[in-house]
C-alpha cells in the first residue's frame, strides 16, 4: 500500500481523508441501524451522529440556536434528533422512512467515497508507472 504523505506539501492527505469520511459513515449507519432497531421501543428517540465536518475539527465554527426548532448537536459523539413528527402512544419518535432514507443517503456516500479513493489510487499508479 502506498504511504504518501501530502500535507508536509501542503496539499491535503486524500486518503487519510477518505479513511476518515468511511470510518464517519460507518458510525453513522451503526445509529441508524440502532435506530431501526428501535422503531417499536417505548419513549426512544431517533439519534444521529454529528456531522463530518464537526467531527473532523477542520472548522472553528460554533454553532448557535437562532430559532427554537433548530436541531441541535455535540461536535462529539451522537445527539437526539428533535423530529416535528408524531409520535406514537408508546412515546417513540423514530420515523422509518426518514430513518431509511438515511441509510439510503450513507449508502450513496459511501460509494462515492470509495470511487473517489479508487481514482485518487489509480491516478497514482499511472504516475508511478504501475
């Protein structure tokens, strides 16, 4: 495997970036798994992970509540979606076609990221001659 270090360059280290949006991904589709599992639980809340970019600390944004119905999160970890849907007798707030859409959506990225490391690592090869 090729270990090339590009931020001594100052380019960004593609591939570190890529482990690191596939391991987020993976994260994120254990909480929705969990989610669905829980679909039938009393008083569950869905949950979801924070976002990439939060994750990763590339950016020095704090985010603020402007409005009262804004969805929160923790720059680490998992947080509490806030959902204006119905929730069921049993207390619970999972909605399984919101939930399955976002599997849907993690499944699209993930291909996404594996195509745009697989072309990153050919255009690799055919500079090396390989």
């Amino acid at each position: 495997m090729l270990n090339i270090d590009q931020t001594s360059a100052g380019g960004t280290d593609l591939f570190s970036l890529g482990r690191d949006r596939m391991n987020w991904l993976q994260a994120r589709q254990q909480v929705l798994a969990g989610n669905i599992a829980n679909a039938d639980t009393p008083d569950y809340q869905a949950k979801d992970v924070s976002p990439f970019e939060a994750a990763m600390g590339e950016f020095d944004i704090t985010p603020t509540v402007t409005q009262p119905d804004h969805i929160g999160y923790s720059a680490s970890g998992t947080h509490t979606i806030e959902t204006t849907a119905e929730q069921s007798l049993d207390g619970n707030q999972v909605s399984l076609d919101q939930q399955m859409e976002q599997v849907a959506d993690v499944n699209d990225q993930q291909h996404l990221a594996v195509n745009v490391y697989s072309k990153y690592l050919s255009m690799f090869q055919t500079a090396l001659g390989k």
